[in-house]
C-alpha cells in the first residue's frame, strides 16, 4: 500500500493532467450545448499543455535563460561552460508556447461556427439542431 | 449519452493512469525528455545564436520551420473567422443612437446620413444596447493602453534576454486594441486600427517570417539560415543569426496582434463591424 502511494506521490502531474482530461472529453461528448462542447475542447487542450509542461521540469534548475551571458558571445564563447542539468528542458516550452497560441486562434473559428450555426438555426443546443436538420 | 460519455472518458483515463507507471517521476533530471537534444540546445544556444533565452532560439533558430508554420495556422485560422462571419451589405436599422453626456438622454436619429451630429462635443454615439456612461472605466483603459503597449513592445524587443518573444508581445498588443474596444466601443478601436490594416497586418508578419526564410535561401543558405545575413546586417555570423530570430520575433508578433484583433472584431460584431459587445 506504501508503495501505491509512493508511486501515487512521484507522479502527481500526471494524474492532475489526466482528470483534466477526463473532464475535458466527457464535455466534448455528453454535453448539449455546443458552446460548452468548446470549453470542454479548451480544458482538454490545457490539459495536453499542462503535460508537455510537467515534462519539462528538472530538479534543482531554473528557468532556461542562460546566466551572465551578456558580456561573452561570438568568438569568447568556448571558454564558457553551461551545465544543462541546470536548466529545465526548454523544448516542451517552446511548443507549448506556439500550442497556446495556436490554441486560441482555434477556439477563435469553433465561435465563429458556433456564431453561424446559431443564426441558421437560432439556438446552440445539440438535440434541437439535429431535429431541425430531420425536419428539413 | 452522458453514461456512454462517462465510460469513454474512466475508459480512456484508466488507460493513461495505467500507462504513466512507466513514466518518469515528477522534475525527474534523468528523463528521457531532458536527455537527448535538449542540452544540446542549451549548451551550444550562446556559442552557436548569441541568444541567451533557449527557449527563443530553440524557437526561431533551430525549430523554425515548425514556428512558421504555426503562425501561418494563426493566419489561416484568422482567415477562416474572416470568411465565415464577415457580412459587407449593411441590413436592417438606418436608426442610429446618440447619448447627449451632461444630461444622459438617448436621442434616436433616423436618417443619420442627412443629420450627422459630429461637430457637437457632448453627443456620443452608443450601441443599440443601452450601455451605461462610465467615465472611471473608460480613464482608467485609456491611461492603461499606452502602458500596455509600450510593455509589449519591451515584451517582443527582450525576448532575447527574457522570458518574452514574438507570441507574448503580440498576443499583449493584440489585447491592448481589444482592451480599447471592449472598454470603449468597437469603432473607437476601428479608428485605430482599421480593417485593412490589421486584415493586410496579418499576411506582412506571416510574409517577413517567410521572406526572411527566402532571403537566406537566395544568399546561398538553407531556408531559415540567418547566418546568410551577415554581410547584409554588417556582422559576424553569430549575431547574424541572433538579429535574424529577432527580424523573425517581429514578424510573429506583427501577425498575431494582427490575428487577435480580427478575430475580436469579426466575432464581437458578428461579421457587422458596426457594433461590438
């Protein structure tokens, strides 16, 4: 049991992504109204960006901006050692950075379709859409 | 449904709590993410750019072909808003509505092309909806917007030495024009930043992305080379590739200011451009 709750404890970032994204698809799915489906789109990708993030993290190391490295660049610089261990992974941060970007521009045409969808049909709830649709 | 959607989602999470026993733990120095190419990136970023930031080299220099075309996605996608919503023939009232300040009367002018009121200081255009006249909010956005953007600009110039870049600073401007918009109405913003310069903004950050691209590539460089700039900036190839991921961070944040105002307007007026929220 101890060492259920060890491994439960080392890994705590993962299960706090994870429900998130639980959270996320069950409203994607379940839920009526599409504006919610959206929400549930954006907690799904905080989710995925939360992850890459926790990836990232190091032990004991800072942010991944280079220390005192104003005053040597260009040719000074072989004499200049940097110790990757003390900085945290920038990769995930970089993709995460155009994700969040990338992610708003997303949310940004999921309105506008949402905006188009309600002046065709005058509401923004799944069931009654679909009705409206067999009707026709 | 909903039961359907509740077992899909345990269904699916039990799956990846299953599978995070072979992950690495929490702020593990030993992952396998941390071991591979990243301390290269970090290790070699001042020897090789001059940028101190990894995270901005790693994301004009060494993944810049992935940058680019994220910001052609924000461009596309600000393209898709355009044409969904955008309508150009106005329809519907000819009625505009004027707030007389001092005394807080609405007057409705019916033929508003006959009978502009626009020389008279204490008459102010309002939305239909009825909005009341707040002058704390609107002195407070309009003593902020300048401050504002005047950080976003510092965002997008440090983002060599600070936590900044081209994504932050634009995303910073963009709000400051959204900021002016919701705060005061949308055609106080449109004023400021009209419909053809932001909508012919959008491509030009998107264009020096890629033109500097190309530039390289006619230098006799590979695409995305700024070492190839050098003789043309005046300076060893180093700094070179450190003044082109700055030519490069501009034109990222010139597009996505450009994309966030857009986006904003064509959903805030429905496509209308006349009234925003």
């Amino acid at each position: 049991m101890s060492d259920f709750f060890s491994l439960l404890l080392s890994k705590y970032n993962y299960w706090i992504y994870i429900t998130l994204m639980m959270i996320g698809l069950y409203a994607m799915i379940a839920k009526n109204n599409l504006v919610k489906k959206i929400v549930g789109m954006n907690i799904f990708q905080t989710a995925i960006i939360l992850f890459y993030i926790s990836i990232g993290a190091k032990k004991g190391a800072t942010i991944p901006i280079i220390e005192h490295a104003h005053e040597r660049h260009g040719s000074e610089a072989g004499s200049f050692l940097v110790q990757a261990a003390n900085y945290i992974n920038p990769l995930p941060h970089v993709l995460m950075l155009t994700a969040i970007v990338v992610s708003v521009a997303t949310l940004g045409v999921a309105l506008a379709l949402a905006i188009r969808i309600y002046n065709r049909y005058k509401t923004l709830e799944e069931d009654e859409i679909l009705s409206q649709i067999r009707k026709e | 449904m909903k039961l359907v959607g509740v077992a899909v989602a345990l269904l699916s999470g039990a799956f990846l709590l299953y599978a995070t026993v072979d992950f690495p733990p929490w702020a593990d120095p030993a992952s396998p993410a941390s071991l591979h190419v990243s301390p290269r990136y970090i290790e070699k970023t001042i020897e090789e750019t001059a940028v101190p930031n990894v995270v901005t080299s790693v994301l004009a220099d060494y993944r810049g072909y992935d940058t680019m075309f994220e910001t052609t996605v924000i461009f596309v996608a600000g393209l898709v808003c355009f044409v969904l919503l955008r309508i150009f023939r106005t329809v519907g009232s000819e009625q505009i509505l004027y707030r007389h300040i001092p005394t807080g009367i609405t007057v409705r002018i019916r033929d508003h092309r006959r009978f502009p009121p626009r020389e008279l200081k204490e008459f102010e255009r309002i939305d239909s909806v009825w909005t009341p006249y707040d002058p704390i909010i609107k002195t407070m956005c309009r003593l902020m917007i300048p401050f504002l953007q005047l950080f976003a600009l510092y965002v997008i110039a440090h983002g060599h030495h600070s936590p900044g870049g081209g994504f932050q600073g634009g995303v910073i401007l963009g709000a400051s024009f959204i900021l002016l918009a919701v705060s005061h109405d949308l055609r106080s913003s449109l004023a400021r930043m009209g419909e053809k310069i932001h909508t012919l903004f959008c491509p030009v950050g998107v264009l020096a992305y890629a033109g500097t691209g190309a530039l390289c590539l006619l230098l006799g460089d590979n695409f995305l080379d700024y070492k190839a700039l050098a003789p043309l900036l005046g300076v060893d190839s180093i700094m070179a590739r450190s003044h082109g991921i700055f030519i490069v961070e501009v034109g990222v944040g010139i597009a996505v200011m450009a994309t966030m105002i857009w986006i904003y307007n064509n959903l805030s007026s429905e496509g209308r451009y006349d009234e925003g929220l």
